[in-house]
C-alpha cells in the first residue's frame, strides 16, 4: 500500500460489528500514536448488510467527525473469515508453501482453492517440532470479500486492505502484551460473538471465534428467564451487568437474582472455552505459559466479568481501553473511556 506515515495519519481504521460500526483515525506525532478522530454509532438494524446504503451512513458520520482523507482499513466480519493453524513442509525443501496452505485451507474451511484470498504468517517452532514450517493461515471467499471493496468503493472509501480482527486487537495492545513476557491473551468480547487471540513477542500464535459468548447471549438469557422483550431486557442489562451495577436497588431484587444467574452460566460458559484454548497454549509451547488475559469490545465493561475470570484462570485480567493504547485529545475523553475502539484503533496501525 501507499504509505501514509509522511503525512503523519493513518487510514481510517473500521470495525464493523453485528450492533455497532466503530471507527478511529491516528495521527503519528513524537511520543507515538495519537487519536486525531473516533466515531462509534448504532448499526440500523441488528447485522445489518455491508451494503452501499450502510456505507453511505458511514461516510456521512466520518465527514461529520472531522475525519480526514478517503483511505479505510476493514476487519472481515465474524464469521466471513477461515482460519487454520498448518504445518508445511520445511522451506528449505524447496516446497511451494503458498500452494500447499491454499490447498489445506481451502479444504479444512470447504472453500474452492481458487475462489478465496488468503493469507499466512509462520509461528514459532512448537515444543516437540518435527522440522516443518507452522504458519497460521486466514481466508475469506472472495465473493464475500468483493460485495464488501464494491459497496466501499460505490461511496468513494478506498479500501487499503481487509485486515483481520486478531491482526488489529494485537497490533493495538502490543505494548500492553509486551510486558508480559510469555503469551498474552486477548478476548473481543462483540455483541454476535467473541474472540479469543493468543500472541507472543507481536505474533498472532492463534485465533479462535467463540461463538456463544457474544454479548447476545447475556441479552437471550435475560429475554428468557424473565419472558421480557429485546427492549426491556437491553434496558435492564445496560442498568446492571454493564452498568456495573449489580446492586442497583431500583431493580426489583428478584430480577437482580435472575440477571445475576443468567450473567454466571455466561461466565462460566466463556471460562471452559479459555480454558480449553489455554491448554491449547501450554501444550504447544510449554516454556512461555499465558501470562496475562486481556479484555476489550463492546461487552468488556460486563460487571464482574474479569474479576471472575481472573480468580477462575488463575492469571492478571485487564480491560484496556483506548486511553491507554494511544494518547487521547481531550475532546474525544467519553470515547476514549470504551474498550470497544480497540479493534479499530488497531486497523488504523495497519502498515502493510
């Protein structure tokens, strides 16, 4: 891609998910990264279409926000994209690598070989390696990927690439990953799903899509156990499991109870799938260990969320927010508090 560092900003940075389209754009100045523009705002409809009527609304919120220049950086959205942990033959054998990943991913992910943009990266040797090349392999099929450039390209937004989510949450937490020394995980907690990233010394060892721990699960419970609708139920999630309120005594104590009940069959769902991944971890490079769990996205802020999960993993849990990956501009203070910008102030870094 064109290189934008002499300008000193960064492509607009897009994170659409299934209830909310976040953006962030940087500006490089002496101390690093700097927020110049953040915008988050309400998709029409839940999941609704990466369409060029979606697109439109984008663009007129980027003009609105002082956002500036016409270049974006997109995460394929949860579920579009494949991914798959290879071993290759060793390169040294003068093996067609990129072939040969096609080949495996496109029948792991029954996708047509021909039909799918792909990428790979390799990973460090695991513990018992038996001299091949392990590279973590993404791919999206390319009709999906195409409806997507065509609807930005239609509003006049140049795509500069279709990142991936894992890419952009670890890019934008590196420092924060850096400290840890061994592995670091990372957990996007979104609205239709959550994603567990584990990442060592800037790689990307492993993604996982972890699809019933999405924030609509804690809105289904709710609407279930207390035979409410979609709205009362939002209401009186965001008045105590993201409120961070728990106790808030102008909830009824037996709906407290019920929210409470649904909040830790969530948790302890979410817990079994990190568990199974840290395992997952340990086995393949037992001399590092996951050090450190970080939570960012939308349901982040969830009361009690990494308390739990700290005491039942057993490692440091943090939610990272914006401030404390880039500098902030006090106009941009509310923004900066939400760990749902993670992801996109991470595809902003995107250089290629």
């Amino acid at each position: 891609m064109r290189s934008l560092l002499g300008h000193k900003r960064t492509p607009i940075g897009i994170d659409i998910g299934g209830r909310c389209i976040k953006a962030a754009q940087l500006a490089r100045g002496k101390a690093g990264w700097a927020l110049e523009a953040a915008a988050m705002f309400a998709q029409p409809a839940l999941n609704a279409p990466i369409d060029r009527a979606m697109v439109g609304r984008l663009s007129a919120v980027l003009e609105r926000q002082g956002f500036r220049g016409r270049s974006v950086v997109l995460s394929m959205p949860a579920g579009k994209l494949s991914a798959a942990v290879l071993e290759l033959p060793p390169r040294s054998s003068g093996a067609p690598l990129e072939q040969i990943a096609r080949a495996e991913l496109a029948r792991t992910a029954k996708l047509e070989p021909n039909a799918m943009s792909m990428d790979f990266w390799e990973l460090p040797a695991p513990a018992r390696a038996n001299g091949g090349t392990h590279v973590m392999a993404v791919a999206v099929a390319e009709p999906e990927a195409d409806a997507i450039l065509d609807a930005f390209e239609s509003e006049g937004l140049k795509v500069v690439s279709l990142d991936t989510q894992a890419w952009a949450i670890a890019r934008a937490c590196a420092a924060e990953a850096e400290s840890a020394g061994g592995i670091t995980a990372l957990l996007e907690v979104g609205f239709n799903a959550g994603l567990l990233v584990l990442a060592h010394e800037g790689v990307v060892l492993y993604q996982r899509a972890l699809s019933e721990c999405g924030v609509s699960v804690l809105h289904k419970g709710v609407r279930e156990r207390l035979e409410v609708d979609a709205k009362l139920a939002g209401y009186l999630l965001e008045q105590t499991v993201f409120g961070g309120q728990m106790d808030n005594e102008e909830i009824d104590s037996a709906v407290r109870c019920s929210i409470r009940g649904v909040l830790n069959r969530y948790i302890e769902g979410l817990v079994e799938e990190m568990r199974a991944s840290i395992s997952y971890a340990g086995h393949r490079y037992p001399a590092w260990g996951v050090e450190q769990l970080l939570v960012l996205g939308g349901g982040a802020s969830t009361a009690e969320l990494c308390e739990q999960l700290g005491g039942r993993l057993g490692i440091g849990v943090k939610v990272v927010r914006p401030s404390e990956v880039v500098e902030c501009p006090a106009c941009l203070g509310e923004i900066c508090a939400s760990p749902a910008l993670i992801g996109a102030i991470g595809l902003a870094q995107y250089e290629g």
